[in-house]
C-alpha cells in the first residue's frame, strides 16, 4: 500500500497508487475479449472468481478492486440494446453488493469500492445495506457514487423521462443528506455501551432521530444499524462535468477521471484539486485516480505481440455501442469511415479532439478511430510494455500530472491484472514508488493515515449531533416514552 500521506511534498517521490476496475459482468470495458481463450470474464456467476481475483490483487498490494455497474441497457446504438446483448456490452450484469462479504472474508487488507446508483432505491434501506458491509468488511468499504446516465434505466424503475443532468446532481445531494444524518448522526459512537450488568445494550439518549424532511425524502427515525468502523464508507465519485466535479469536491474521497493524453489529465487533475479548495478542503483530500488500461510481459517484444492478439478480438460494434452510449449519440447512422467532423455532436467532438492529441498521424479520425480507441480499456490509454517500461511510463504520468494513482481496467482478466503484479509492481517497487505493506485499519485510513472517521473539514461531519448540519429531532421518543409510561 502506498505511502498514505495526505498531501504533496514538494520535491519529493509520489508512491503510485492502483484500483482494479471490474463490473460484475462479461464485457466490461474491452467489448468482445470475452472471446481470447485466456479470458475468464464469464466466470463473473462464481464466487471463486471474485474471491480468487481479490486475493490476487490483495498480493498486489492493490488500494482496492472497484467495481462499476448500471441499472439499464446501453440502447443509443441503432435504438435498441440488441447489439449490446450481442456483444455482453454490460449486458447481463448482476449486483455487485452481494460480492463483496465473500472477498471481505478471503481478505484482510483489500478495500472495496462498490458502485450503485442515487436515483432509484430509497436511501433508509441503503444506509443498513452499507453499514453492514462496512462492519463485515471491517470498515473496507467505498460507495462510488452515481446519479445514472442510461434512460434505459429510468423507463424500467417507471420513470417515463430520465432527470436533467443537474437535477439528477440536485436529487444526489439530498439523498446523500440523508445518509450522513444516518451514519454520522442518529447513534453517536459511544452510544452501543453492552452494558450486562445494568441490562443496557444501547444507551436511547445517544441515538437520535434525524427528523429529515426535504424535497424528495422524509425520514424522521434513527439509522437500523450501530455506528460501523467508518460510519460513512469512504465515497468514490467520477463526475466530468461542472457540476459533477462540485458534487465531487463536496463529497468524494476517491475521484475517478479519465483523459487520453498526460496534457488533459494535468488539467483535469489541477481543476480538481482547485474544486476541493473551493469546498473548503485540503487539495490533496481526495486520492484521484485516472483511467487507464496496462498490457505487459517479461519483454517488450512479448508485451508488443500480447496487445497485437488482444487486438484481433476486440469488438468493433462493442467499442461503437459503449461510445454510443457514453457520448449520446447514435453512431450506427454513420459509416464506419464517415470522417468525424460530419458527426453532429458536441459530445464527439469534443472527446475526438482529446484522443487525437494522442495520435501523432495528424490524420483526421473516423468513426472507426472511435471503434479502434474503444476496444480496449473504454475510454482511457492503454500502455504497452515490459515491466519496467511501464513503471518508468507511470512514474512519467505521475510526475507530469500529479495524479494519485491508476483505476486499472482489463484487457482479459484475471490474466491484465496477473500480469501487472507479476511485472509492473516489482520494477515499480525497485524505482521506490510503491509498496505492497499496507497500513493497518480501515480503507479511510490505509488511504489517508488520519484516522477511520471523516476529518473534521467534509461535509458529512457537518450532520454530527451538535454540527451545523444536524437536524435531530427526539420528540418522537419522548413522546413514546410519556404514552408508553408503565406499559410492559
């Protein structure tokens, strides 16, 4: 685990920092791998996958294993998901919550970054739901949070329109009100007291009703379940947009982007930490990690001759129905040579001018340029190599971006993940920049050093009993008590 610092030293050598980036599916981001015989992708209905892959990268010395997920089909591409079924493009995806009890229990070290979505479940039942796989993880747990960008979803939750883009963040931002008046403020921590001899398990005057009522959520009770190692999991969060990004700096703890080139991301990154400022946090108060995808070998020439097999079976009409999807647009009414700048969308345009800064031709893209950039990793590089070509590539991301670590996608799995703690993470060990000793305690802490609970300067420590955030309201328990007085 690497150096848990919580911020830059000038001058001196960040430790890099890894996720592996998964979904509880076949074709996660590498669209019809699935197929090379080294894959095991479809193993994804067995514990034994799950639990063999989380040992693997604990040995790796890997912060976590995230894992991505969505409530709906990718059905832009020619306005249906039949291509997406075809092609396992997320499609069937399972729940990744009922994952990670297992994991948790062939692990000690590992933390678990689980993705599900603001938007379509209630969050008093999820607040339990999280707190106890915090308490069974032994505080390891994230939530990656998600406000949902496939309408598909929506229609199938009875939602006729999905929401507007803001409106969606507006919706998050109450209903994670609402979890942290559960986890940080309904039982304060000393509130369990497991007293025998008075007969006292829980002292009632330490655990409060939060009284919430806003505009999408009334919640007056207390939280089903005692305070757990964290009390808020540590929160992961990827929004690219303006608001998104707020939305992040307010809340997230772990920040996922993605950019093509050193030269975005060293943007992406500074904007980022200037956004945390601006919620009043330290810069350096969220890990960010960046997208990308590694294939490697003992050589140059093994790794070169990897990625070109890799190639042979990536999915053009996968990669074209994550883009689709991703970039909201349907690019099967375009030929697959049809030049980019004949593609009305601002989406794609923007997204092709960054990856093209990544291509040195000069050539103007196609839409299979889009096709060919998707086909391994999504949306982030791939880096090809030896080990130790790699980590001096790392090292060079690090230094010249000032990002934290890697959100590591696959080309096959578990054979990319494999292979990076085979090769990458020695060579990046003898350069100093990572270790494989992890700080003991909580994923908060291994990521931080300061302790299992939120600091002081988050948002969510506001909703602490006594905080400018907390609206606890007990009356209901004082009235129970006066009309259940001498009732047995």
């Amino acid at each position: 685990m690497p150096d848990s610092s919580s911020s830059a030293v000038p001058g001196s050598r960040k430790k890099i920092r890894f996720n592996a980036f998964d979904m509880n599916c076949v074709a996660h981001q590498s669209p019809g791998l699935w197929r090379h015989p080294d894959d095991r992708s479809w193993d994804y209905n067995t514990l034994d996958y799950w639990v063999n892959l989380a040992t693997l990268l604990e040995s790796g010395g890997f912060d976590g294993l995230f894992i991505a997920d969505v409530l709906g089909t990718y059905d832009v591409y020619a306005g249906n998901d039949e291509a997406a079924i075809r092609q396992g493009a997320q499609i069937p995806v399972n729940d990744p919550l009922l994952l990670v009890s297992a994991m948790a229990h062939a692990t000690e070290n590992l933390g678990f970054g689980i993705t599900t979505g603001t938007g379509f479940e209630h969050p008093y039942p999820f607040a339990r739901r999280l707190s106890t796989l915090d308490h069974l993880t032994r505080g390891r747990l994230g939530w990656n949070v998600v406000t949902g960008y496939l309408p598909a979803a929506a229609r199938n939750m009875g939602d006729e329109e999905h929401l507007e883009h803001d409106a969606r963040y507006d919706h998050a931002d109450e209903y994670l009100t609402v979890l942290y008046k559960l986890w940080e403020g309904s039982w304060e921590r000393d509130a369990v007291r497991r007293d025998r001899a008075a007969g006292v398990f829980a002292d009632p005057a330490k655990v409060h009703h939060i009284g919430h009522q806003g505009k999408h959520f009334s919640v007056p009770g207390i939280h089903l379940s005692e305070p757990s190692p964290q009390g808020s999991p540590v929160i992961y969060q990827a929004g690219a947009s303006p608001r998104g990004r707020r939305f992040a700096a307010e809340n997230a703890e772990a920040i996922f982007v993605a950019a093509p080139t050193k030269a975005i991301l060293r943007e992406i990154v500074a904007n980022t930490r200037e956004e945390l400022v601006r919620a009043g946090r330290d810069p350096y108060d969220a890990r960010i990690y960046t997208l990308l995808t590694i294939i490697t070998d003992a050589t140059p020439e093994a790794a070169r001759a990897k990625a070109e097999a890799y190639r042979a079976y990536a999915s053009e009409e996968g990669s074209l129905v994550f883009m689709s999807g991703w970039m909201g647009i349907d690019l099967s009414t375009y030929s697959i040579d049809e030049p980019i700048g004949n593609v009305h969308s601002n989406a794609i345009q923007s997204a092709v001018a960054a990856f093209s800064q990544a291509d040195e031709s000069g050539e103007e893209w196609r839409v299979r340029d889009i096709a060919a950039w998707g086909g391994i990793g999504g949306m982030g590089p791939v880096l090809i190599g030896s080990g130790d070509e790699v980590a001096a590539q790392l090292q060079e991301w690090v230094d010249e971006t000032d990002v934290d670590g890697f959100n590591v996608a696959y080309a096959v799995t578990p054979g990319s993940f494999e292979d990076i703690v085979t090769h990458v993470v020695p060579a990046l060990e003898q350069r100093g920049l990572y270790d494989r000793a992890y700080t003991p305690g909580t994923l908060r802490h291994k990521l931080f050093g300061r302790g299992n609970l939120l600091p002081d300067n988050h948002r969510g420590s506001t909703f602490r009993p006594g905080g400018p955030g907390s609206t606890i309201d007990d009356s209901p328990r004082r009235q129970h008590s006066l009309t259940g007085a001498g009732v047995r």
